[in-house]
C-alpha cells in the first residue's frame, strides 16, 4: 500500500457534478489499495467573487481579514467532497488548513509555510480515511488564519506530499498536461511528456498558470514525484522530475508569458554603495516583488532605476517608495503600465549560445520592440508592450520549432 496525494483546482470542483467526478477519481486510487490525501480549491470563481465582495468596502481591505474571508471558499469544497464520498460508501474527513497542521510565517496574502505537523492527518489515514484538506491555507506563528497567495493550494499538496512522504504528487487541472506554451492562446502548443524542475520553477515563475512556483520548489528539495493531468481526461500528463529523458534534443523547452506588468522608474537616485539595497529592502519588509531590474548612471551623482513589478502592486509600490522618499531622497518616480512579460525557457540553453540573440531578432523582425531583459542559464525573458505578447508568442513559439508539427512529441 502506498501513500498518494491529489490536488484538484478551482475548475475541476466547480460545481456538484463535478465535485462528484472528482470523488469518482479519489475512489479509484482508494480502490488500487492506496492511503489517498485530497487537497482542494475553492469552486470555481468563488475566490473572485469573495474578494469582489471585499472590494465593495474598500479599495486595499485589511490583510488578516481578507485572509478570514478567502479561506472560506476552500472549506466550502473539503465539507461537500467528504459528504459525497461518505455518501458513496467511503469513511472521509475534511481538514481545514490548521486543521491539518499546516503552519506559515506570520504574513498575510502570500505567507510561506514553516512546518506540517501531520499526526491529525496520520491518525486519519491509519483508520483507513481519505483525508480531505482545504488548499491554499494555514495558521500563522502567532495564531491568526493565513494564506498563501493565489495558487497556493499546490503549495499544500506538494508540501503536504513531502511531509507525508506520499509515493506520488497528482495535480489535477483542466489541462492534460505542461505545454509549450498555453494552448488556449496558441493553437500548436504540444503537450511535453516530462520537463526538469529547474525548467518548470522557470515556466511557472515567469507566468505559466499550470503550477504555483513555490510548489515547484517543495517538489525539487524534497524530491516529490510529480504529475500535472487533466481531471477530466483519462490519460497520461505530463511528469515533472529531476533528469529529463526525453526531447533532449529541444534547447527551447517552452514559452511563457505574463500581462499586466508596470515598469517603475526611480530618477535621480544619489548614487551610493547602499542605496540600491536599501530600496530593495524597504520594497521586500512590504512583500513587494520586484521582477527584472535596470540601472543606468545619468551621471557622477545621479542614477535611475527601473524595475519591473504586476500592475496590481502598483499602487501599493508607489505609497511606500514615496513614504520614504527623505530617506532614498530620488527625484521622481515614472510609472508605465500596460506591458507584458514574454520568456524563453530550457535547459539546452546552457550549452547552445546565441539563443538570446535568435529570440531578439525575432522579436525586432516582428516589430516588437524589447524595454527590458533578463536573463539565467535556462531562461531569457523580455518586457514589450501588452499589445504586442500574443504577436511574441506565436512567433517565437514558432521559430524555437515548439509546435506538434515540428517535433515528435
């Protein structure tokens, strides 16, 4: 008898039905004599709708209350999947997030977790149960409800997965698979049989919604076997591991991208040792990530620096670079939003030089002109304007021999 865990997102509980479905699918690995672990999503846009509710009160709601009212969706989910699985002849039990032991840094929205104490889960098990927990949840140090950003609930699974040390991590979504790029945006991207942690941290850091970043992360330190599959499709997905076996031969695994970027710009930054530290520090004790980064010397005493951020941090970036502004003592800040983040990513990168350069010139041949670069071993990403990210990835999708038609998949 193993030990499986398996994540089902928002769409795959979207409703009663497909609650049930599900069920039908949790039953199976029960039936192959596994111990099952099921985390779950709140149903379908219930997370959207919640925090549209908060917005009809304020425009930046308290964060722990915010926190409360999200965690509401995901218990929704665990109390009917665990009533239709009883109904179905199976002993289940639902767990909240701090039900299940799951403990995070005190930070509301986005914490991180710290510690699983699994004995709640493993009692459970050992009575035969499949354990239902709710995503995207846990209790911080200091007591309070807490979150673990959008996306969370394949941090819990995968977490959930180490510390249990399940044989397998399932992550069921409304996609069979990883692709080469969203398939609902480009019609030729091709399902990959398998892709290296390092390059799926990549894909999902830089905007591929398939799988949360941070659940990338637990799986390659603790070495969780992981597979991304449809929940409504009864095939093979697709297999994130260490070594890649197959299509060796891609130097470009898959494109990535990501709208609603803003380029900040602070000008006449007096130049200095610790000014660049101290501004990213003051951006960081506010949870505020910082993407790709510029900085140019305007002259002796002066320099800009331009960073890129979502859009959606915008404001909250402006108010505390200007709260600080006697202390960083810049001479304005610039704003430009509406632009888009574009990336090529694989691992062949590394030994194969002048892909950053094929990706430039297909960009400038599209007329798509690039504001910002970054680039890694196995990635090189790209800010353009907004307008202008489908035009990218089709065309670069495209030149990097990424579709069905190209290679043997």
């Amino acid at each position: 008898m193993g030990l499986v865990v398996q994540k089902f997102g928002g769409t795959s509980v979207g409703n009663v039905d497909r609650i049930k479905h599900v069920a039908d699918r949790v039953i199976e690995e029960k039936l192959r004599g596994n111990d099952v672990v099921v985390v779950v999503s709140a149903m379908g846009k219930t997370t959207d709708e919640l925090v549209g509710l908060a917005s009809q009160i304020s425009s930046r709601p308290n964060k722990r209350e915010m926190d409360m009212l999200l965690t509401t969706g995901e218990q929704v989910t665990i109390a009917l999947l665990s009533m239709v699985l009883i109904e179905k002849g199976y002993e289940a039990i639902s767990f909240t997030g701090w039900q299940a032991g799951i403990e995070t840094e005190a930070v509301h929205g986005n914490a991180r977790i710290l510690h699983i104490n699994t004995s709640k889960i493993q009692t459970e098990l050992h009575k035969g149960k499949i354990v239902v927990v709710a995503g995207f949840q846990g209790i911080a140090i200091d007591g309070a409800v807490s979150t673990l950003g959008r996306g969370g609930s394949d941090t819990t699974a995968v977490a959930l997965a180490a510390a249990l040390k399940a044989d397998k991590c399932d992550i069921y979504t409304d996609v069979t698979g990883v692709f080469t790029t969203d398939p609902r945006y480009v019609k030729e991207a091709r399902k990959l049989k398998s892709v290296s942690y390092d390059e799926m941290l990549e894909l999902a850091n830089l905007g591929a919604g398939v799988l949360h970043p941070r659940a990338v992360e637990y799986a390659k330190n603790y070495a969780v076997p992981l597979e991304v599959r449809s929940s409504m499709e009864r095939e093979n997905g697709t297999i994130i591991e260490e070594e890649v076996s197959m299509e060796q031969s891609l130097v470009v695994r898959g494109v990535a991208f990501e709208d609603e970027i803003t380029r900040v710009s602070v000008l006449g930054l007096p130049n200095g040792l610790t000014n660049l530290s101290t501004i990213f520090s003051i951006l960081a004790k506010n949870h505020l990530n910082v993407d790709i980064i510029i900085q140019s010397m305007t002259n002796e005493s002066t320099t800009n620096l331009s960073f890129s951020i979502k859009s959606s941090d915008l404001e909250e970036t402006m108010a505390v670079l200007q709260s600080h502004k006697s202390e960083l003592q810049y001479e304005g800040i610039e704003a430009e939003p509406n632009l888009a983040k574009v990336s090529i990513v694989g691992s062949g990168m590394i030994s194969n030089p002048g892909v950053a350069a094929e990706m430039f010139e297909v960009l400038a041949a599209g007329g798509i002109q690039v504001k910002m670069v970054s680039t890694s071993e196995i990635k090189v990403s790209t800010v353009i304007e907004e307008a202008q990210m489908l035009k990218a990835v089709e065309a670069l999708h495209e030149a990097f021999e990424l579709s069905g038609k190209s290679v043997k998949a």
